[in-house]
C-alpha cells in the first residue's frame, strides 16, 4: 500500500532532496545540491512512500501566478515502474494546486516525459528553456478546471457519483463526493460541516460511511474497465481510527491492496474482494479500513444498477 507524504522533518527533507538527486540529476552526472533551486522554500513538496515508510515517488509544485502551479521533479523508483505511481504523485500534486486556487497547471517535459504527461491531460504549449544543459523540454499546460481532467473515464465517474446519489441519498447530504480516478487510485472528499459532531471533529460513523463507499467505488470502475457487471455488496468492514478529523476528509483507495478474482465474475460466478482504503485530514493519515466486498451475478435484467 502507497499513500502521500507532506516531508517536513529534517530526515524526511534530506531523504526527499537525495531521492530527487538520484533519480533527476545523478544519470545526468550533477552533482549533490542540483537538484535544488531557489524555490524550494516556497513550495510544496510531496513523497509517496510504500508500506515500510520507503520513497518510491516524489514531485513539487510551487505557483507561478495566483492562478498558475508549476509541477516539477517528478520520479518514481526504478522498481516500481508501470504501477500507476506517477499518476499518483502528480494527481496529488494537482490536488495541491487546486487547493491554492490554481486554474492551470504548467510543466517542463523532456522528451522522454511527453507521453506520460499527455496522458495525465497536458497538452504541449511551447518549448521550455533547457536546464542545466539538460535535453531540450517542452512546456505542457493542463486546465484544472474541468471535471475530465480530475478523472480517468469521466463518463464511468458521473455514472458512479450519480448512482451513489439515487441509490443512496444520505452520500448527498454527506457532501461525499468523488475528487480523482487515475485507473489506479480512487479518491473521495467529504464536507466536515455536513458531518461534525459536538467535539467540532468528523463523526466515526460518517468516517467509516466514506471508507465503505470509496472500496465500494473503486471495485465498481475496476468492473467498468473489465466490461463487467455485477452487484457489489459489502460483506464486512473493519475500520482502525488513530487521528478525529479537522479540516478536510478524504479517502483513497488504491488497486494495489486490491485482491479477488475478476475472472469469477466474468464467469457469472459470485467473487469476494478485498481492499483497504485510507482516510486522511488533509495530508494527514487518521484511519484505515478494510473491507471485504462480494460481487455476485446479476440475475434479472431489471437490477442492472450495481448495488
């Protein structure tokens, strides 16, 4: 499992910095402090970090404009290549920008970034000034205003948010929405006015509902990405709370702690799932749930809806 870290310690900045050495500026033959700039104190700075609390991606943003956010230093561990963790840390990093009120969102791409780039929504603009001496990089843009390019397969999103609100009301009262899907990783935010108890904190109950629907979510648009139907029911859920939430509840579910049989539902056999998703205060982790989920065939054309 993978989750998000703000570095703010002195051995998690230097842990960061030598990360960002070794994977940007060491093949290159720069060295140690090239991979700093006069922005660093300015910006924010993220890490995804793996079940033993080792880096294996990290990136920074800081804002142009009022209404710009510059990406930059984007890298991910050679071993963990293809497993969807850039999309992860720069979806992260987009949330960061939109939190400061950034419109767009701009970054320098070597050539050799271009694809990955373009399929996470930016389009190039113009050719970027060289740095330090590195091969030439082009300037890509990204709106993040608009819905499509806070998620992968839009139409499949709305379809989700809209059955969560037919199908269960209380999520709109709740103010459960869903923030990002990268085919990987689903995040959900919630609204702490719409669920705050006397202590001015989250309800636990609320908390859990959000854990619950985020697993529930990401198993609905695995399906959708197999072509596949099915009822998804929760079939047991355990939820650990270390932190009450303050500010701003969200919930990531990540395909990584992901584990069932697809093949059975294609079989139009029932299959049981398990997950785990994350709950955050902001950038802060406060809980952890797991679930257990089963899909079971659709017998009658009327249930077509998941549920």
């Amino acid at each position: 499992m993978f989750k998000v870290v703000t570095p703010k310690s002195e051995e998690q900045l230097e842990a960061y910095f030598t990360f960002r050495w070794t994977y940007l500026r060491q093949p290159w033959n720069f060295p140690p402090g090239s991979e700093k700039d006069e922005y660093e104190q300015v910006a924010a700075h993220r890490m995804l970090v793996n079940s033993a609390g080792d880096i294996v991606a990290c990136g920074r943003i800081h804002m142009n404009t009022a209404e710009e956010a510059q990406i930059r230093h984007i890298a991910v561990h050679g071993d963990y290549h293809r497993r969807g963790l850039g999309q992860m840390i720069l979806g992260a990093l987009e949330n960061v920008a939109r939190d400061l009120g950034a419109i767009r969102a701009v970054t320098n791409s070597r050539e050799t970034s271009i694809e990955f780039f373009s399929a996470c929504g930016f389009v190039v603009e113009r050719e970027a000034p060289n740095e330090l001496g590195m091969l030439r990089r082009q300037q890509m843009v990204k709106k993040l205003t608009d819905f499509n390019s806070l998620v992968l397969h839009p139409e499949w999103c709305k379809e989700l948010q809209s059955t969560w609100t037919d199908t269960i009301p209380i999520t709109e009262h709740m103010g459960i929405k869903l923030r990002q899907y990268t085919g990987k990783t689903l995040e959900t935010k919630a609204s702490l006015n719409k669920n705050i108890n006397v202590h001015g904190t989250m309800f636990a109950g609320s908390i859990f509902s959000l854990a619950t629907l985020t697993g529930w979510g990401l198993i609905f648009l695995q399906l959708k990405e197999r072509k596949l139907q099915g009822d998804i029911v929760l079939g047991d859920g355990n939820i650990h709370y270390h932190k009450p939430v303050t500010m701003k509840p969200r919930a990531i579910c990540n395909i990584e702690s992901l584990q069932g049989k697809f093949s059975l539902v294609e079989s139009d056999k029932k299959s049981r799932f398990t997950l785990q998703v994350n709950i955050l205060d902001d950038q802060t982790p406060v809980a952890e749930f797991k679930g257990v989920y089963w899909v079971l065939p659709i017998r009658d054309s009327s249930s077509k809806g998941n549920g």
